[in-house]
C-alpha cells in the first residue's frame, strides 16, 4: 500500500533553517508529482510546494517564494522540502502528499519557528 513518512521537523528560531524529508513506497514513485503542504494550528491544511515526477515542474505558495525549495531524488524514492529563513508564521504540521486519483498523506512532522 501507498506509504508517506517524513522526517526532520523540529524546533528552529527565526531565521534558520530545516530540511524535510519523506520516503514514499507502494506505488511507481517516478510517475507521480509529490507535494507538500502545511496546517498550521486553528487554519485548514494548504499546498506549500508541488514538483513533478521528472522535476521539471514546480509550483509554490506564495508565502514561501524565494524561501523554500522542493526536490526528489527518483532513484531513492525520496522529497525533500528545504525551508530557509524561516518565519513564525511557518509554524505547522508539515505532510508530504501524492494525488493519485485520490489523495494519500504522511503522518507529518511538526516545524516550530520560535525564538
């Protein structure tokens, strides 16, 4: 079955950085764009980042423009997520995310930006 699990979230102050990770397995991971997205506490889950399944196509929010960056490595089965410049307001769960005609989540990995 189709697995997503990250990793890397963690506790960072104003300004600094994180790199997310997250695995995926159960289905031909090269033939599918891989997202991210965020909820934040109290506010609805929203797209962070989309890249796809060859890497030539990427889309972010706009809130992380110029911050975050997306990549995936197709011979390892893997996404990865690097935040710089981090934000409060970048405070959230973070799940790595596939559509395949249906939407398939990891369990998420908490990012807090406090100083």
């Amino acid at each position: 079955q189709v697995q997503l699990v990250e990793s890397g979230g963690g506790l960072v102050q104003p300004g600094g950085s994180l790199r997310l990770s997250c695995v995926a397995s159960g289905f031909t991971y090269s033939m599918y764009a891989m997202s991210w997205y965020r909820q934040a506490p109290g506010k609805e889950r929203e797209r962070v980042a989309t890249l796809g399944s060859t890497g030539g196509s990427v889309n972010y929010a706009d809130s992380v423009k110029g911050r975050f960056t997306i990549s995936r490595d197709n011979a390892k089965n893997m996404a990865y997520l690097q935040m710089n410049s981090l934000k409060p307001e970048d405070t959230a769960v973070y799940y790595c995310n596939v559509y395949m005609g249906v939407n398939y989540w990891g369990k998420g990995t908490l990012v807090t930006v406090s100083s």
